[in-house]
C-alpha cells in the first residue's frame, strides 16, 4: 500500500467559535474510538480539516471504520513524496495504480501553497498530466466530469497525492448536541430515529419498557441487541428497562379499550420523563411517524404530549416506512428488529383503537388511580444494561486452562 495518511474533510462547515471547537473535539474522540483497535494510529486535528496518520495496513483498516462516524463529510487516502517534479511524476503513476483505469477519465488538479516550488500550477498540471498519459494510454482526459481526480497539494513539506474520495456518515459528531432518552422498542423505527439523532450530534442512552411474563427474556435480549448496535455510531449505550406490567394492567382495568393505548404512551411517556431528569438529558425521542397507525395522528400527539414540557423529538415524523426500511437496514438493525418477539404495547393494543383520542376525556379515565407512587416505583426498580459493542474482556489466565 501507498498510503500514508488519510485526509478528513468535516460536515456542517457553517459552524463557528466555541461550537466548532466542541465539534472538533467530539470527533477527534469518536474517531479515535472508532480506530481503538489499531496500535499505530495519530491524530491531528486542523481548523477545517484532519489527518490520521498510521501504518499503511493500518490505514487500509480505518477506511471502512472512518465511513461510519459521524461528523466526517468526506475522506481520502493520501500518498506522500518529496517535492520535485520527478518524485511526484513517479508517485502519480503509483497511485493511478491503485485505480481502475481501463476506459476511464481523469484530470489532474494542483494546489500550490509553497510557492517556492519551481513549475506554476498549469506548467505542473501539464507535465504530469503528459506523464499519467504515457504512463496509462488506456486514459483519457476530461476536464468537466471525469472519472478519476488526481489531486497534488504542494506544499512546504512534501508534496500530497489523493485519487478517491470515500463518503462519510455527514451531520455532527455524537457529543456537540447533548443528550437525549430513546424510547427503544423492539421494533424497526425506533433505531433508525435514535440513529438519526446520533448523526446530528446527540448522545443517546435508551430506555425500554417490559411487561413481563407477557413479554419475554428473548425480547428484551432483542432490545439490548439494537442498543449494542446504536453503541457502533456513538459508543456505550446505556439501556433503562422499567418494569412496565402494573402500570399496564391498571389501565387495562381503568382506562376504555379504545383508548388505552393513548394512557399507554402517556405513561411511558412519564416514565422516561423521569429517567431523563435523572441523567440529565434534554428531550425524549421516538420512532413515530405522522399516520403511521392510531396512536400516531396529531390528535394522539397532543394527547400524548400533554403529559411533558420536555420536547419529544421525532425525526421519523415525515418518512414512510419503507424509507425507515432502509435507514435501518443500512445501519445494521433491520435483521434484528424483524425477529418476531412481542412488544408490551402488541400485546395490549385494543381491536379497534380511538385515531382521534381527546385529551379531556383521557385525564378524567386516568384520574381514578394515583399513577404517580406506580411511576416512581417502576423508575426505582428500573434495570440498566450498559450495551456497547465491544467484546467481552477475557477471563484473567483463561489461556493456561
Ligand atoms: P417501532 O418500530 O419503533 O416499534 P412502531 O411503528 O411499532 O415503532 P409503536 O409500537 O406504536 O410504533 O411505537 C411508537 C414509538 O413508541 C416507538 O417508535 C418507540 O419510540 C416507542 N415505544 C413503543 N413501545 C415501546 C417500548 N416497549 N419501550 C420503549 N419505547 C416504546
Ligand atoms: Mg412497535
């Protein structure tokens, strides 16, 4: 490999002052969670832009690692050489190599800013232009739109030449934008909103609500799975399960089957109201999408809403499910989330559920039992599953068994 470090180029460059430091900052932290397991990796973190130096395996390691982060717009492997005409004529061809040149185009493009360097920008362009030519006559050259872009960055230390350009994860680096509570169901869109939020920078921890023994130990294991899989994008997840099943029970017995669903949320939405003042978190997000069954109409919102102040974000708002489909399938949790285990709220959810529940009408239901000792008791009892992807350490002396 020719390789010798790989060039980071930021989203969102609209950022200024201190926002832009902590952007920074996150992201030199995530990426060098992200490349852990490498030994020879370095950091340096620029104004507009950062380099991962390493050995170059190690660099070929960190090019699928880097695609996931978020934060980086885009990324190249660069080659570097000394800074004369010939050295760089000799690693053109190098990393032209590296590509596929059979009926392609390219085009080369110089930046110069050591200006002591003896050939102008056109004149150097020309020559290794000539140079690729000679070099690969299966090429052409396109100005406009071509194929391969053979970039030189001249400057005082060497000379810097890139032909690629992976695509990143985008948004902000997980940590410049706070902290939020998931409501992670078993389900498929619950993820794919907790990885959208991730991807503009905010922390997540999760929380889930069980019903046992209507629901069982495989569905919650189901859970800590997609947590473990959200921990990839932004490190350890921490996952509060709430013992759900009295509270679901005294509704069932209290509240109308049609609207039951609609006290249903409305409690875990008191719940994780809760949860999220203890760990200090600013808003609660979920899987909703506008229509998507009863309990998500804008009339089951504002029943739900009512309960909370704290803003509930819904990034799924406006998608539809075969867009959440693929959102999750791209970030590794479809598989999981297919799995057939029940959900408490399947399991209670009424035949024939009221789409336009009315707010007045759910209070005065649930006005006849005191929730509040219930909710302070289910947060009390609740269980937290630190879920992060790494491996299991190994037993101390497990080798010598
Ligand atoms: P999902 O695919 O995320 O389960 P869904 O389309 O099945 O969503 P609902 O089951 O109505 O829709 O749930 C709506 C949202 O409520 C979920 O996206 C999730 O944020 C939250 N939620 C539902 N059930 C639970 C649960 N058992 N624990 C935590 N959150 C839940
Ligand atoms: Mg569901």
């Amino acid at each position: 490999m020719i390789w010798n470090e790989l060039l980071i180029r930021y989203g969102e460059m609209s950022l200024k002052g201190r926002n832009r430091k902590v952007f920074i900052q996150k992201l030199n932290q995530n990426i060098r969670r992200a490349l852990d397991g490498l030994t020879t990796v370095k950091l340096q973190a620029e104004r507009d832009r950062m380099f991962v130096y390493a050995s170059p395996e190690e660099l070929e390691l960190a090019i699928p690692l880097l695609k996931d982060v978020a934060g980086i717009q885009s990324f190249s492997p660069i080659a570097k050489c000394e800074s004369t005409v010939e050295a760089i004529r000799s690693m053109a061809v190098a990393v032209l190599d590296q590509e596929e040149t059979a009926g392609r185009t390219f085009k080369v493009e110089v930046r110069r800013t050591d200006k002591k360097f003896p050939l102008v920008t056109g004149e150097l362009q020309k020559e290794i232009g000539g140079t690729v030519l000679r070099a690969y006559p299966e090429l052409t050259v396109n100005v406009r739109k071509p194929d391969i872009l053979l970039h030189i960055d001249i400057r005082e230390d060497g000379a810097f030449l890139s032909s690629r350009s992976y695509k990143g994860a985008g948004g902000m680096p997980v940590g410049s934008n706070g902290r939020s509570l998931l409501m992670l169901s078993g389900g498929i869109d619950s993820p794919a909103a907790g990885y959208l939020m991730m991807k503009r920078g905010v922390t997540i921890e999760a929380i889930h609500f069980a019903s046992p023994p209507f629901t069982s130990e495989k569905a919650q294991e189901k859970v800590v799975e997609l947590a473990k899989k959200l921990s990839l994008y932004g490190g350890t997840v921490n996952l509060h399960i709430i013992p759900f099943t009295d509270i679901q029970q005294a509704i069932v017995k209290q509240v109308p089957e049609n609207v039951s669903i609609t006290s249903t949320r409305r409690l875990m939405l008191r719940i994780a109201d809760q949860v999220r003042k203890e760990i200090g978190a600013l808003a609660i997000i979920t899987g909703e999408s506008l229509g998507q069954v009863a309990s998500q109409t804008l009339e089951s919102f504002t029943a739900i809403n009512a309960v909370t102040s704290t803003p509930i974000l819904r990034p799924l708002i406006a998608t539809d499910k075969l867009e959440i489909i693929d959102i999750a399938k791209k970030i590794g949790t479809y598989e999981t989330s297919i799995q057939p285990y029940e959900d408490c709220c399947t399991i209670f959810t009424p035949a024939s559920p009221k789409t336009k529940p009315r707010l007045d009408k759910v209070e005065y239901y649930e006005s006849f039992i005191d929730f509040e000792p219930m909710i302070a008791e289910a947060v009390r009892d609740r269980q937290i599953i630190e879920c992060s992807l790494e491996e299991e350490p190994e037993a101390p002396f497990s080798s010598l068994l």
